[in-house]
C-alpha cells in the first residue's frame, strides 16, 4: 500500500487528510495523480492544478518519481514564507 497525504487547502477541499492506495508496479506520482484525480469533479479540479506539488517519502520530487510499496506520497500547494 501507499499512504497519500493531503495539506493545507487541499485538506480542506478534498475533506480527507490521508489514504491509503494500492501499489502496482510501474507506479509513478503522475499516475497517482491521474488517478484520484479520476474520482470525481472535485478531485479533478484540485488534483489538475498546476501549482500542485508533490513529495515522496517527505522530499519534493517530480510528476516522474517512481513510487514503490510502503512510501509515502504528500500532495499539497506552493509553500510561502518569509
């Protein structure tokens, strides 16, 4: 399984803050995205952003990172601070 995290706004948004997926191999943070992103409107809308980034494992990565069973993978939007 892969645990899925959500922040901030799109915690908000979606009304969950974690799931947990199957893993299959050849599994990447693109199709993780494409995937939730199938559920419904909403989590189209906000899983399309294009400001969405993404972590594997607690560092940002890219759409292209492989995912393997027991990571975890963290979606959340542009980090401000000062």
């Amino acid at each position: 399984m892969i645990k899925v995290l959500f922040f901030a706004r799109l915690r908000e948004q979606l009304s969950t803050n974690s799931l947990q997926i199957p893993a299959s191999e050849h599994m990447t943070t693109e199709l993780i995205r494409q995937q939730l992103a199938s559920t419904d409107e909403l989590w189209a809308k906000v899983m399309s952003a294009d400001s969405l980034l993404v972590a594997v494992n607690q560092q940002i990565t890219d759409w292209s990172h492989k995912v393997n069973t027991g990571d975890e993978v963290a979606f959340f939007p542009p980090v401000t601070g000062g």
